[in-house]
C-alpha cells in the first residue's frame, strides 16, 4: 500500500462529511454512517446490484482510493487480499462514516450509446410525419373576419395537414383541429404577434404549437431491464441528433424483471420505487440530450417508449404485479398515449408520448418494436427475429401470420449470473479464440488496460474456444486438469484448475493482466448458467418453428436483436448452437433493434399502425406449458460438436 493508499480510520459517527465518486468527480454529503449504495443512489451513481446486495456476487465492487473502512466478512469471503488491499469492498455491504473517494470500475459507468440505426433509415420511403410542421399564412380579412383564431388557422391549413374535413360551415365535424386550453390561451396573441404568418405544429388533428418556428424534434426510447437508451432525433429529416444510454438504476431492486415485480409486490413502497427510478433516468437521459443538441426544452415535442412489459408498467405506474405469476396477465397491453406532464419528462408541454403495445406478459413492446425494425410484417417469407437480452424474444413469421414467444434467458448475456461476467464496457473480454496447442487469445475492451471481467460476446467466444480444446464435452461438462488431455493441448492445460469449493475452473486472463489482481477465469456453473441460457432460447426457436410446420431452411433469414448483437461473430453463434447449422448468409445482426423500431414510430404514423397491427395479430405460444418443451429443452441444452479451431 502507498502513501496514497486507502486508510482504515473511521471519524466519530454522525460527523457530516463527503464522499466523492469517481471517475465522474461527484460528491455527496453524508451526515452519518450509512450504506454506501444508498449513499451513491443520493448521488444518482448507479452500482449495479443484481441480486439484490446479499453480499455473495462480487458485482458491486468498488474501489476506495482515499477512506476505506475495513473489510467485512463478505468482503474477506469474496475479495482477494490484494484486492483488499488495493481498497476494493463490495458497495452492498459498506457502511462508512469517513470521507472518502470512490471509483466506480468500468463495468458499472454509464453504458456506451445504443444506435438508433443508420443516418438514412428513411431514405426513398414515404413517409407520414407524427407531427406536422405546417406554415401557415392568414390574410388580415380572415383575422378580422367572423372566424374564430383557432378556425381562421384550420382552414388555413392545408387539409392534410391535421386529416381534418374543413369546410366553410364552422359547426360541422369532430375532425377538426382541435387544441389543448393551454394552446387557446395563447393563440389569438401569438397570431396577432406573428401577423398572421408562421408554422403550426399539428399531431392528428391536435394543434400542438403555433410559432414562427414550431419544436421539431422528438425522444425516442428503449427502456431495457438493464439499459435505458435514448435518442434525440430531427422529426422532419428523421435523423439522430444524439444518442445516449445509461444502467437502468432499478438494478439495485434486482437483475431481472422477476426480482423487481417482487420487489413491487413485497416492499411497502416498491412499485412508486421502481417507477421513480426509471421516470428519473428517463428524464436525465431528456435534458442531457437536448443539452447536448443545444435545443431548448421547449423544442421537443414527441416521445416514443418501447420496452418489456414490467418495464412499460413501471414507466406509466400501472400495478405489474400480475405480471408475476400464472397467468401473467397484467394491467394493459394496448398502445398507449400520455402527455409529458403525466410522465413529468422536461419537454414541451403539449408534446405527445406514444408507448408501443405489449403482446403478452413476457413479450413486450420491446419485441414488437424489434419485429416492426425487421419489417417482419412485410416479408414475403418467413423469418425469424431473436431478441436477446434480459430475457429472450423470438418472433416468427412474414406478411401473412406471426408467432411470438419468450423465453427466462436469464441475464447470462449480459454478465449477471456469470462469475466474472459483466457488460460490454471497457476492461471487458470480448473476443476468445483458441490457437494451435491450445493457446488461447483473449481481445479486452478498450484495448491496452486490464481485464476486469467478461461480456455476453467473450462468454460466446469462450465456450466454442473449450469446445474446439476439449475442456468442455458437448453435454457441457467442464474436465477437470485430471481427465484432460493435456499432451494434445499443452498450452490449455495450465489454465485448469479446481478450486477449494470443488469448482471446476479455467483461467482466461491471468491475475497479472487483470484489474486487482484477479485472474478472470470461467468455472462449471458459468457453462451451465449458459448452457440454460442458449438450451432455452433454441427450444423456444425450435417449437416456434414447429408450431408453424417449418424447417430451418425455409426461413428466409435469421435476425438477432440485443444490445450486444454487434460484438457476435456468426461463428461463434452457431459454434455454441443458439441457433441451428445454416447458411451464415441468412444471419443478420440487428443491433439495438427495439430502438430502431421506436424511432421509426416517432416519425412515421404508419410505423405505428404497423407496431399496433403486429401485436393485433401475433399469437403467443406459451412455452412453460407446451407438452414438447421439457424434451426440446433437453436436446437443444447439448452443444454441437465443435468445429475447427477459427482463425477469424
Ligand atoms: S455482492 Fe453486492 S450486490 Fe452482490
């Protein structure tokens, strides 16, 4: 330890002091000792908390650069001594009454940006805006004349500018433009001031704004178990004009949607607790957008939400406790609009916010926001679309007929359950090969820093390398260094080991190369909890693909969706068997697909009749009950046989 190094000196209790969380150099004022994730939650550092902070995960672990108070026993259980020593704790279980300051490691910061898709995702398609931008040019005769300032400017609209029917007979039809009391008030003074020339903002036949330039620019978001992402995007050119994301803070209520509707369930409070957290990161991802455009709050004027069911109740409030359990039924499915002011999210406040449809309980409007992405609803062929994430989505289907399913992924892709698993961020093995003798090659996020853990696509990696070396059988057992063939794969053999619990272990980043000096290794349950994983979701594809009496190569292409589907290579997908040998041509990696899909409902009105027209016609195959799950489940659980060591 240097000078520098963290102390063990704890001041007197209820002394107010500060702490200060970096790399983002915030403080908080602490007036006594209190845990240290409640603490960091004051200062909305999110510290992810995936089962709930029992101390037995090792996921919370920051590192105390100045302050540290002494280890706990969960600590002594979990860390090693040179992490304690280099100031490492686990967040959950630290109770300080010191100054101190913090880091936060990468595989807790603020995720990178989710695309929203390409520059050009509109071009050469028609298409009918959400809100239109109408300029609009009143003659002084009809300011003065017998019409209303509201009907003098519907019928200087063009008339599809509000789909109304405007006629010369002012007490005809509902379709006219109509207009909140917060427009009318403003309205004949803003006309008179802008002398009768300007534009009109208008969603439906709603007047959402009049100006001399009206807002133009709309919130797109895919709210995920994990992630929030958003994008600030141009509402005439449709184009992105920011993007950012950030951990969904309701991780420290738990990993997956099932801990957090039991949160809701159980904890006095629980549900107003999740709601706030996801209201809260929806509204900081808001203003720094805009921040970011340089545009005022006043100049957005749309939202769009997609996202699973649980986290589409949280966002409105709804009680999602149905959710929960058999027969998972919750408290809305349809499409949904709502004002800012019911979401309290800073923007204009006439702006509309439209909230995709849910399908089922576990198919969410995430998935149909992925599937409209795809343009399922318009292939000629069927097609196949994977969601994975959280939990996985699978979506079956073209033009004529579509089948929706889920699956209890479970978080493996996104490092959860998995022993040194962790986001795709910075210090985060990515890329797994295995070379000749067994060498094994490892590529870490961010190029020349230390591993700290793994991600979704290295965990991919990982296995077919085991596979293709022999430290793992296609059942999925782990050798231990005993029964391995160490004379054909003399560099493997080293990196097996068991370890004093009796786990079964292979060391993929050595302790020197590692952030604490903690080699990033992948034990026998790792291999299980994704063998679970990819068993679940190739079973739902498979029963999918029965259901509607097709064979692989009928498909016309396989898309998989999810925040990690960039970082997959197609070789590794079908080395661990996720989805079955076929042409690697029909694969496609959507990427963050869900997003895509709510920035085109943002712009385009047909894209959300489309979006409402998949979930109206999906049937959900229900798998927990189906009579050949149990079987399929079995089979699809076993790898394939591996192929040849990859040189891509
Ligand atoms: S050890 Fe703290 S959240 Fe698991």
């Amino acid at each position: 330890m240097s000078s520098s190094a963290p102390s063990s000196d704890v001041p007197p209790p209820n002394a107010p002091f500060t702490l200060t969380f970096l790399p983002d150099n915030r403080s908080v004022e602490c007036a006594e000792a209190a845990l240290l994730t409640d603490l960091a939650a004051a200062g909305e550092i999110n510290i992810d908390q995936p089962y709930g902070g029992h101390g037995r995960c090792a996921k919370c672990r920051v590192r105390f650069i100045e302050g540290a108070p002494p280890p706990t026993p969960e600590d002594q259980r979990q860390l090693s001594p040179s992490m304690l020593t280099e100031g490492w704790r686990l967040a959950c279980q630290c109770r300080i009454a010191a100054p101190a300051v913090i880091e936060i490691p990468p595989s807790e910061r603020a995720p990178d940006a989710k695309s929203f898709g390409p520059p050009d995702l509109f071009a050469g398609q028609a298409v009918e805006p959400v809100v239109r931008i109408v300029p609009f040019s009143l003659t002084p005769s009809s300011l003065q004349s017998q019409y209303s300032a509201l009907d003098a400017l519907d019928k200087a609209l063009p008339s599809d500018s509000c789909n109304a029917l405007i006629t010369n007979d002012l007490d005809v039809n509902s379709e006219r433009l109509s207009a909140s009391v917060a427009v009318l008030e403003s309205l004949s003074p803003t006309l008179e001031k802008l002398k009768g020339q300007g534009e009109a903002a208008v969603m439906g036949n709603r007047l959402l704004a009049v100006a001399a330039r009206v807002p133009r620019y709309g919130l797109a978001y895919d709210i995920g178990t994990t992630t929030v992402a958003g994008a600030l995007v141009d509402l005439v050119s449709g184009k992105v004009r920011a993007a950012l994301s950030k951990l969904n803070p309701q991780v420290r209520f738990g990993a997956d949607v099932i801990a957090r509707i039991h949160h809701a369930m159980k904890k006095p409070g629980g549900g107003a607790q999740l709601r706030q957290a996801v209201c809260r990161v929806v509204c900081e991802l808001a203003e720094r957008l805009r921040t970011q455009a340089g545009i005022g709050t006043r100049e957005i004027i749309a939202a769009t939400f997609c996202g699973n069911s649980a986290m589409t109740h949280f966002l409105v409030g709804a009680d999602a406790t149905g959710l929960g359990a058999s027969p998972y039924v919750g408290t809305f499915t349809r499409e949904l609009e709502c004002s800012a002011a019911e979401l309290q999210l800073p923007i204009h406040p006439e702006a509309g916010l439209w909230i995709f449809p849910q399908l089922r309980s576990h198919v969410g409007g995430d998935a149909m926001a992925a599937a409209l992405a795809a343009g399922m609803d318009r292939a000629a062929r069927p097609v196949m679309l994977i969601d994975l994430g959280t939990n996985a989505e699978i979506v079956l289907g073209c033009r004529d007929w579509m089948l929706a399913t889920s699956t209890a992924a479970g978080p493996a892709f996104e490092g959860h359950n998995i022993s040194h698993g962790m986001r795709a961020a910075v210090g985060a093995v990515d890329r797994v090969s295995a070379g000749p003798g067994g060498k094994l090659l490892t590529r870490v996020i961010g190029g020349n820093v230390k591993a700290h853990g793994i991600c979704g696509s290295g965990l991919i990696d990982a296995v077919v390398a085991l596979l293709q070396t022999g430290v793992i059988e296609t059942n999925g057992r782990m050798l231990p260094p005993t029964e391995y063939a160490a004379d054909r794969w003399p560099r493997m053999a080293p990196r097996l080991s068991v370890t004093p619990e009796g786990r079964r272990m292979v060391e993929l980043v050595a302790a020197e190369r590692s952030e604490g000096g903690r080699a990033v290794t992948l034990n026998d349950l790792d291999i299980r909890a994704l063998q679970l994983v990819k068993g679940s979701t190739r079973a739902g594809m498979e029963l999918l693909l029965r259901e509607a009496g097709l064979s692989v190569a009928e498909l016309d292409g396989i898309y998989l969706a999810g925040a990690f589907g960039n970082f997959l290579r197609k070789t590794s997908v079908l080395g661990i068997g996720l989805i079955p040998r076929m042409d690697l041509e029909k694969v496609h990696f959507l990427g963050n697909a869900a997003g895509i899909g709510a920035r085109m409902a943002l712009v385009d009105q047909a894209a959300r009749r489309r979006a409402v027209d998949i979930a109206g016609r999906c049937r959900y195959i229900e798998l927990a009950t189906h009579p050949d799950y149990t079987d399929t489940f079995a089979e699809a659980m076993a790898f394939p046989e591996p192929g040849d060591l990859d040189t891509d």
